[in-house]
C-alpha cells in the first residue's frame, strides 16, 4: 500500500499519519525527514543532496525522488507506506509515478484533507506541544486529560512554535492552496482520490481513513 495524505499545514493529517502507521504498521515518511537521514547515513543520493544544501540551493525533484525510492527499497516498507509532504507539484506527481512504475509499484490512495481557512487558522494559533516528547495538543481540540500534565510522558514542560500564528499561518495556507491544489483532479483522475473532513474528531477522521484504506 503506497498512500499519499493532502492538505495544508495544521489540518491534522501528521497526527492520522501517525496512528495510521501505527495501527496498520506502514512507514510515515516525510520527505523533510528522509532527506536528513539519507544526509546523515551518506546514501549515494544523500552524499549529492548534501552537496547541493551546502551550496544553499533547494534540493531537485530527482534528488527527492531517489530519495524516495532509496527509502521505500527498505524492508520496513514492505507493508506500506504513508507519503506526507510529497508530491507538492504535478511535475513532482508525475515523476514519482514513473519512478515506481519502474519499481512495479503504483499509488493505490491519495486522501484530501478538506479544511475551512478560517477554521483551520484558529486551530494553528492554538497548538502546542510537549517539550520532552513531542506529543501535539490543541486550545480547542486536545488539551491534556490532567491540565499541565502530558498524556504520554508526565512531563509539565509545554511549548508553542513560533511560527504558529495567524500571518505566518495565513501565508503557508495560500502557498498550499497555490501550488498543491491543482494536484488533486491528478489524482482524480485515476480514481483514488478521496476527500474527508479534515476537521473533524480525530477518533472520526481515523475511522474513515481505515475504512477507504
């Protein structure tokens, strides 16, 4: 299974990647993350992806697709794998559909996570997150089950991204709706496309995510 998980900053599909992968025991692969790793364990492209950083210029579709591909070769992959955060273009869509059709892999699930702007900015301006261990939780939407005490770990130390406010917030939305949007009757046209509500419970949201899955 090879899914691929739309929709802008904050709408909650890292946390459904998340138990998604858990739950159905597939690999949650950010790009962001996959580049670093490849960097740090010098792979053949992660050797060139450095190079280029070093350079300060942005890392090419290719490199990511190799990237990409040196990833998912992996035996951990074999069950499948949830892809967040690429494609972002058609070309890169293109791409990486030629890429696993050499493999004899296809993508079998792309899922929108439909949001409403305005929603979704107060969402972002109320996240927070354990600083020991990463836990995500919401003004509105997750708040610790004891107050100032994470869920997961017991720690009481909690922090805010900076970035997580209305302009900054604003201006990442516009870039998904910009450049992200047009993939989506890509996808639509092969007929795995499926669009649910990015905002509701996430206990529903999961439901529906096992079920198209």
């Amino acid at each position: 299974m090879i899914m691929i998980l739309f929709g802008p900053p904050g709408c909650g599909k890292g946390t459904q990647a998340s138990l998604i992968a858990k739950n159905k025991n597939y690999i949650h692969l950010s790009t962001g993350d996959m580049l670093r790793e490849a960097v740090k364990n010098k792979t053949e492209t992660g050797i060139k992806a450095a190079s280029i950083m070093e350079q300060g210029k942005l890392v090419s579709d290719d490199v990511v697709i190799n990237i990409i591909k040196e990833r998912i070769e992996e035996k951990d992959c074999e069950h499948g794998v949830i892809l967040d955060g690429f494609p972002r273009t058609l070309s890169q869509a293109k791409e990486l559909d030629n890429m696993l059709l050499e493999n004899n892999m296809n993508v079998d699930l792309v899922i929108e996570f439909a949001v409403n702007d305005e929603i979704l900015l107060s969402r972002i301006e109320g996240r927070f997150s354990c600083s020991e261990c990463g836990s995500g939780y919401n003004d509105d939407t997750k708040m610790p089950l004891k107050e100032g005490i994470c869920d997961e770990c017991g720690s009481s130390n909690f922090i805010r991204r900076k970035d997580d406010n209305r302009e900054t917030a604003s201006k990442r939305l516009e870039s998904y709706n910009r450049e992200t949007l047009p993939l989506l009757p890509y996808y639509k046209d092969k007929e795995i496309l499926f669009s649910i509500n990015g905002l509701a419970n996430i206990e529903k949201v999961t439901n529906k995510i096992m079920s198209l899955i």
